[in-house]
C-alpha cells in the first residue's frame, strides 16, 4: 500500500493593523540608517506592530481562526496542533498549542509546541506529513503560532541591522489526509550547529537571570558576531541551495519546474540574487517589503498573497523556503491544485 497524499486543506494569517514605516525605522537607528537605505538596501517600507493585545498565543490563535474559515472545516475535527510560534509570548511555560487548541475548539486534538526559529513552520510541514503518513489515527494536523520578536530589538545597535525587519502576526496553516489536492510534496533541513550560541537574548534565562540592574539590556545580540558572520559567508547559500535541490529530488522533480518561490524577507539584494540563480522572475515570488520579516510567518503569508493575486494556481509548483538562526535552513515543495 502506498504513502497517503497530504494537502493543504487551508492557510490564514493575522496582521496587525498598525505599521512601523522606513521613515521611524530610520528614526530608531539615531539616524545610522537613512529612510532610503532601510527601504532600498533592507527592503522595508513598512512592517506591521503589534499592539498590548496581541500577543504571540493570541495572533496564533487568530490566524488559526481564520485558517478554519478558509478551510470550512468543523474544529473538532483536527486530530494534533503543532504550534510552530515563538517562545516569546504572553506568559513563559505556558503551552501555545494548547492555548490555541482551546480557543478554536479542537477538542478531540492533541498538541505540542515546536521550534526552530525562523524554519519552524517548514520543519513543521515535514513534521506533520510524517506524522500523516505514519499513524492511522491522525487525519488532519493544524499548524498554526504568531512571532513578535521585534520586542526585542535595540535599533541602536547595528549589528542588528539584518533584523531590524523583523515585525508581528500570526500565521496557520491545515494539513489532511488524502485531500486530493494542494499536495506537500518532498522537504529537505540543514543544519550548522557550530551557530547555536551566535545570536540570542543574553539575559533572562538561567545562564543570566534578569535583574532590576540589567532589565533594559535584556534585548537581541550577536553573541559571537565574527563566527556568525564568517560561516554564514562560507555555507549560507550553499546550503539553502542544496535544501532546494534534495526537496525537488525528494519530491521527483527538479527544481526547473519550480513556478513559485515564497521565500522569507531578507534583504532586497539578496532576494534579487535568489530569483537569478534559480532562474525565475520577480514575478515568481513575493518580496515583503510591507510586510518585513514576520519569522517562521513569511511562507504562509507569501502563499496566501500570491493566491490571492494569481501568482499561485492551479498546477503551480511552489517551493518554501526558510532559514532561522541556530542556524538552520530548509525547504518544502507543494504541488498546487487537484
């Protein structure tokens, strides 16, 4: 008997409706950054904020929400909840999934928190088809979190800067079985573990509790800036290509009949760059200028944009792509349609 297809049965997103523009980015940097240059050079315009209400539980839940609208699905129909949001959130050793499970009504669900930074919704994705596949008691898996790690953010410091487009929502997305459609094909994960300790919040864990003393610094750093930096240059792309390699390998295909690419924010000129080597045009993707980088988020809101504009159809075969600090880096191919 062969494997049982998996599709995507929805998506949803949750965006804050207030925005941080290029022009209070530069504000923010004391002026080290000029507005044209976090517009142009980092590829923001604007970047969605969250407000006191909307915490990284609580966008999880309200793009979920929206998810099963898409989907037109009963709740209590989803068998597992992977929470693939961010460690920040509302209150620390709570379980996200959990909450996000009780809100919607999943009450015949199970769930369980992941993370992997940045890859956390394509590991995810891998995650839930092996499970899809291997056990006949789950049909049907939502995936589903939010990230507003920009809390942490200290513009002051350049050595950020690579991160200063990091903004807030919440993002979902439903995986079943034998859908007959919208398929997730093969995916493929790196990792450099050498990067574990390069970037992070210093203060606030056991290593360095917090203090009334030290409470303002408590902010995202480079660790080890150097190391970080030098091996990046030396494996980052080349990594991120073999992940596209071996997920078209995986899924029988080869990365030449790739029609769309949603990719997280980086940088515009490496985003360029991405779409050259693989041979596709700016058309082919989605460049979330304003949007910025909402973590783990930028896959789901990059297929539910190009749905919506035609970028996506019937047919079309989209490749996810991600990489998160840690440093990992991974890709996901979909085939779209029946």
């Amino acid at each position: 008997m062969g494997k049982a297809n998996i599709g995507i049965a929805g998506i949803g997103t949750y965006i804050p409706k207030t925005f941080m523009t290029a022009k209070e980015i530069s504000q923010a940097t004391n002026g080290t950054w000029s507005e044209e240059a976090v517009a142009d050079k980092l590829g923001i315009i604007k970047k969605p904020i969250a407000g006191a209400n909307e915490g990284t539980q609580e966008m999880g839940y309200l793009a979920a929400k929206a998810c099963i609208e898409n989907a037109g699905i009963d709740p209590a129909e989803i068998d597992v909840v992977l929470c693939m949001g961010e460690e920040y959130k509302e209150y620390p050793l709570t379980t996200s999934a959990l909450y996000i499970q009780n809100k919607i009504g999943a009450v015949n669900a199970w769930g369980v928190d992941l993370q992997n930074r940045c890859c956390t919704t394509v590991t995810a994705i891998k995650m839930a088809k092996d499970m899809l596949e291997a056990d006949d008691d789950i049909s049907m898996i939502l995936i589903a979190g939010g990230y507003r790690n920009k809390d942490y953010l200290d513009y002051t410091d350049n050595n950020l800067s690579f991160m200063y487009n990091l903004a807030d929502g919440g993002g979902a997305i439903l995986l079943k079985k034998n859908l007959g459609r919208n398929r997730i094909l093969g995916s493929h994960i790196i990792a450099d573990a050498s990067l574990a300790r390069t970037a992070g919040v210093e203060i606030g864990g056991q290593a360095n509790p917090i203090t009334p003393s030290n409470i303002e610094e408590a902010k995202l750093r480079l660790m080890d800036a150097q190391t970080m930096k030098d091996r990046l240059n030396q494996v980052s792309m080349q990594n991120w290509y073999a992940c596209i390699d071996k997920a078209f390998e995986k899924s029988g295909m080869t990365k030449s009949e790739m029609d769309y690419l949603a990719i997280l924010h980086i940088k515009r000129s490496g985003h360029i760059a991405m779409l050259k080597d693989l041979g596709l045009s700016p058309e082919q993707s989605i460049y979330l200028e304003n949007y910025g980088h909402l973590g783990q988020i930028d896959q789901i809101l990059s297929l539910e944009l190009a749905l919506k504009e035609g970028k996506v159809k019937d047919g079309s075969v989209v490749c996810m792509l991600s990489a998160g600090i840690g440093y990992v880096w991974a890709a996901s191919v979909i085939k779209w349609g029946a």
